[in-house]
C-alpha cells in the first residue's frame, strides 16, 4: 500500500493488567498501566501503517538514544521506509 503525503506519529498506552517485564506506569493517562506503542498513521485514511513496542531501554534499535531521546529514535524507526518519499510528518 502507497500511502498518502501526510503522516502522523501516535504515541498510546494499551491497557494491560497482566504480567509483563516491560510494562510501563504513567499516571496521567486513564489507563496507568499497560503496553506503551508508537505507530506511523496515514493521516487520510487513518491506516496504520506500522507500529512498534516500546520494550525498555534495552531495546534493539538501529538509531543512539543517546543522539535522539527515545522518541526521537522511534519516530526515526517508523518513518525509515518512508523518507526521501516527500511526506510530510
């Protein structure tokens, strides 16, 4: 699937009570427990397009976190298919 020219970036907690070793807490959201993903979304038909686990610090990533914070370097992941395609993010 070719996506459209404008993508997003979206960052959520899916809620999760059982067992996990990377399950985060965040108290600010509604849900304080869960599966923490970040997935690239084409903006005109709302498809996700990929999406990936935040599994803790010892996550096997091709970017330094210490270049770009953890966001950074996700964002980077999802939209390493998809630069110097001319979308805009």
């Amino acid at each position: 699937m070719t996506p459209y020219q404008n993508l997003s970036i979206d960052e959520s907690l899916i809620l999760h009570k059982g067992r996990l070793l990377f399950k985060q807490y965040i108290p600010s959201k509604r849900s304080r427990f869960g599966i923490k993903t970040f997935s690239i979304v084409d903006e005109e038909t709302r498809f996700i397009l990929n999406s990936l686990i935040y599994a803790g610090k010892n996550h096997d990533l091709k970017y330094s976190q210490k270049d770009f914070e953890y966001v950074g370097v996700f964002t980077l992941e999802l939209m390493d298919r998809y630069q110097n395609l001319k979308h805009h993010l």
